[in-house]
C-alpha cells in the first residue's frame, strides 16, 4: 500500500470526524512496521483532536524527525503545547511552522494567542495585522482589539471590537462588554452603558440560562428546620445554662480520667469546650482513643462532654448533625468543617427578608476570638495601619461586612473571613479579600494611580431584572461614575451566576447604597453562605485577621453579642 492510498484512508476518516479510527488505523500501521511522517503526524493531529496533547505531541515529534520541513506539523505540535500552557515551547513551533510557510495564517493566529497570554501585545498586534490583511474573522479583531486595549489604545480597540460585531454571525456578549470597558476609559459613559445594557440583555435572552440562576438563587427551595431564632437566643445566656442543658440531655461533664473511665459503654457524643468558647462536636465508638488522639492535638482544651449511647454508625452521625445544629442555633460557636448549616443561625425566614428588605439584617452570636489566629496575622495588620490608605480600606470593609454580610457577628470565620495584605500569585496589588466559601467576593487593591479600587463578585440576576428600566441603569452610573464590569470571572462553585464590579474607593459608598448592586451582593453572598459545610472538597482556611475583624467591628458597632462567662 502506498502512501497516496494511505492518506486517502486517513483523509475519509478525517472528513468523518473518526479520529478514534486514525488513531487505530495508524497504531495497526506501526506495529506492521510501516512508519513514517505521514503516519505519525496523522495518528498526533487525531491525538490532539481527541483532547490528548501530551501523547500527541510525542507523535508528532516522531513525525518531525521523519520530516523537518512539514509547517503542518510544527503548527500542531505548537497548539498541543499550548493547550498544557507551555506557551514559550508553542511560540517557537509557530514561529518555525510561519519560517516554512510565511502565509500559515493558522500558526500566525495562535502565535498571536500566545503573545496576548504572555503580555506581548505589540508583538501579537503584528501577528493579527497580517492575519486580519488577509482573511480578518471577527474573533481576530476581538483579539487585536483586547492587545490595544491592554496599551491603553482604546480607539483602535474600539474599532476592532465594533468590526467583530459586524461580522460576527451571532452576537457576542465579550464583544459587547470590552467594548463598554473601552468606552467607560475614554469616559464616554452614554455609550459605555449601551453596551452594558446590550451585555445583559443578551444574557437575559438565554432564557435557560436565567431560569437556571434564578433557581440557584431561590431561597425557598429544599427542606429547612424550623425557624427558632426566637427562642434560641433566649436559651443560652452563660456557660451554666449550657452545663444545665447538656446535663438534661445525659451529658457526663468532665468525666474524671476519661482515658480509665470505665464506661460501660465506650461509644457516642463527645463535646470539647476551648477555652477561646469553642465547641467541637463529633461521634465516636471507642471514646478514649479519640480523647487521647484530641489531647495530642490540641492544648487549650477546657471541659469535656461525653453522652454514652449504643447505635449504629449511621445513627451516630444523625445524632451528631442533631447537637451540632442545637449549638448554632444557640449561637455558640462550632469548631466543625463539616455538617454546619448557615440557617442555624440565619433563618430561612431570615433570608428571604434579608434579599427583599435591604435595611433588614438579623445580628447576634459570639465575636470570634482565637489567640493562635491572632498572632499569625498580628505583624501583617500593623504594617496595614501604616499604610496611607488604612481608613479609606477599612470604610470599604465596615460599609460591606454591615451591609453585605447576614449575622455577620456570628457568621464570622465559619462563614465569611477578610485577610491583610495577602500573597497573591495573580496580583502583587492586593491589600485585602473578604472570602465566603473560597470565592473572594470583594477584593480590595491598589490601581496603577495609586489609589484603593475594589473589585466586587456579585450576582448579575439583578442586573438582568433591571436592564429593562433605562432610568435604573442610567442613575447606576451616574451615581458611580468609576463602576466598571467583567463577565470573565469563574467560580465553579458559583454555577454561572457571576458579575465582577471594579469600583473607585471615592465611589465605594454610593455603590453599596445602590439598590441593585447591594441586591447583587446579598444574592451571591447569601448563596455562597449556604454553600459553607456541604462542600464536597472542604476549602475553607483560616486566613482571617482578627486584629482587622475587630477594627471593622468597632467601626461598625455590634447591636447584640452573646457572651459566655
């Protein structure tokens, strides 16, 4: 068989979409001991159109061997590095692949990829010249426009993005939002807006798409336990009340010497009382192997609880998630990762309040308090005192945590935590993130002017709601001239419903006294608090600066605290 015949079998399987059949009809080839760059670089380009670029990047280094000449193949071998993010290895395949073939406008278009993924913009402006000169595609102008953009070039950006959505075949909402981006830097508002407006209701015309949010963001949805916040913060007044009521429950307190107590049975519940008014909460079967193991790890152990009872696993667990939601529904605080639930201390009732009244929230718990915690974030907090823009971000913070955060006294930590002046690999700029559930919904930074600018993910239902009200859009941006938007941002956890905001410090208060946007925190954020504890990979850290916690608190003033003595 020769390789004409060959290469019109590959070429029918390839017309089909068969890539699996390339991959065996080459394999098959190989192993007869026919080999050669037809034949490897085939079964390498099936390999990359399967999603397998390590394995395919192999054949087509077999393939290269066999033949140094072939721009095809260095162009393949140079998508597949790309596509496991060895960006320099791609540029130079593409730039071997353009050396053989100087019109390989596919190689041209990925190289210019890969040099607005590297920040070389001018250098991928070049590249999109030449492919736009000779057949331009509207995502050639979109990607031209974004390297402009990146150089402050925002008329030249302006016009590329409006040239991709001429020829575009289907509206895009990127095309439309960086466009608006573009226009809000040259300060040209009214058509920044236009273009806003165009980006939301073409998310709101994806009718799939919002029916899907809008059932994330129900609150109403599921079984919940009754609301008791009524009762519960009426309950347990001091550690007496406590002792009384987990005696009535069968608790032994401080059972002397528990690891020789002869305990006639050795399984049940087990409560650990920290001396920082922690409790942590767990089931065991042999209770004085976990109560050696706890004492190993852990030296500010101040009482504990043991409730002996005889079940299974299964019920054991049950009765577990039982006690844990009785302390947060009296506002005690749980050392748990798992098996919380945000409504223990935030009712159903209190949430679908807390969405539609925006002056309403519900405040109580015990402030948050943790000497080890403390002292790893001590030195950092001083130096944040320092800075001059310290009143400014802590303004930022007290104005978001009293109005964007439910309970936020006995939210704290288990739920929601802010850090100061984290590490961050993506931007050396930033000064501080309120967290919910691993998603940094407000991250505070310094802009190239040097001044506090705050990026906001909240949910874009309420924008979808109101891009129909001219007169709500338009008083938005008056009132927030600096405000800003990006769809980009990915959380999975959010499940699609994402907005970023980028606001100025100066226009940070009439942004959270903007109906909508506040809607738009509270949406996101409320969700996200509800997320905390189910978390099938548990992420939540402990990178919360108490020393800033209580300076926002002293801003802020707590109206109700609980605290046990």
């Amino acid at each position: 068989m020769t390789d004409i015949d060959i290469e019109q079998i590959l070429n029918e399987f390839e017309a089909k979409g068969e890539f699996q059949e390339i991959v065996n009809y080459c394999t098959a080839l190989i192993d007869s001991g026919v080999a050669n760059n037809l034949i490897y670089g085939a079964r390498g380009n099936a390999l990359r159109e399967l999603g397998i670029p390590d394995d395919a990047i192999l054949d087509i280094t077999k393939a290269i061997q066999f033949c140094s000449d072939h721009a095809f193949n260095f162009a393949i071998r140079g998508n597949c590095y790309s596509k496991i993010d060895k960006i320099p290895l791609a540029i130079a395949d593409y730039t071997k692949a353009i050396e053989l073939d100087n019109k390989y406008l596919f190689a041209l278009t990925e190289r210019g990829l890969c040099y607005l993924q590297m920040n070389e913009f001018q250098k991928a402006i070049e590249d999109y010249d030449i492919v736009i000169k000779a057949d331009g595609e509207a995502d050639d102008y979109f990607c031209r426009g974004i390297c402009y953009s990146n150089i402050d070039e925002h008329i030249l950006a302006i016009d590329d993005y409006t040239k991709a959505i001429e020829i575009a075949e289907d509206e895009n909402v990127d095309y439309f939002e960086y466009r608006s981006s573009s226009y809000h830097k040259l300060k040209i508002q009214d058509k920044a807006l236009q273009d806003f407006e165009r980006c939301i209701a073409l998310l709101s015309n994806a009718s799939i798409f919002i029916k899907k949010i809008k059932a994330f963001n129900d609150i109403d949805g599921g079984d919940h336990t009754p609301d008791n916040h009524n009762n519960a913060s009426a309950g347990i007044k001091n550690t007496h009340d406590l002792y009384l009521a987990l005696e009535g429950k069968g608790f032994i307190i401080n059972p002397h010497n528990v690891i020789g107590f002869p305990f006639e049975n050795s399984s049940g519940l087990y409560i650990i009382e920290f001396d920082n008014n922690e409790f942590y909460i767990g089931q065991t079967k042999e209770i004085r192997k976990r109560y050696k193991a706890h004492l190993n790890n852990y030296k500010n152990i101040k009482n504990f609880f043991f409730l002996s009872l005889v079940a299974s696993e299964l019920l054991l667990q049950s009765h577990e998630s039982q006690l844990i939601a009785w302390f947060e529904q009296n506002l005690l605080r749980i050392k748990n990762l798992k098996q919380i639930k945000f409504e223990n201390i935030f009712c159903r009732d209190y949430q679908k309040k807390w969405i539609s009244n925006l002056e309403f929230n519900y405040v109580a718990g015990i402030k948050y308090f943790d000497p080890e915690t403390r002292s790893k974030y001590s030195a950092k907090f001083q130096l944040l005192q320092q800075k001059g823009y310290f009143q400014s971000l802590c303004s930022i913070l007290s104005q978001y945590i009293k109005e964007g955060i439910p309970n936020y006294l006995g939210s704290e930590f288990n739920y929601w935590s802010v850090s100061c002046l984290p590490v961050d690999t993506f931007r050396e700029n930033i000064i501080s993130r309120v967290n919910i559930c691993s998603v940094p919904v407000l991250s505070a930074y310094i802009g190239s002017d040097d001044t506090v600018k705050v990026m906001l993910l909240v949910s874009i239902l309420p924008f979808i709601d109101a891009v129909n009200s001219k007169f709500k859009c338009d008083v938005l941006f008056a009132n927030v001239p600096s405000l800003s938007f990006d769809l980009s941002e990915r959380f999975e956890i959010a499940e699609g419903d994402l907005i970023a905001l980028f606001i100025d410090a100066d226009d940070f208060e009439a942004a959270i006294n903007n109906s909508i946007i506040l809607k738009a925190i509270r949406l996101l954020n409320l969700r996200m608090m509800n997320k905390v504890g189910a978390e099938e990979k548990h992420t939540r850290n402990r990178i919360h600066c108490l020393d800033l916690s209580d300076y926002i608190f002293e801003k802020i003033g707590i109206p109700f605290c609980v605290n046990l003595k």
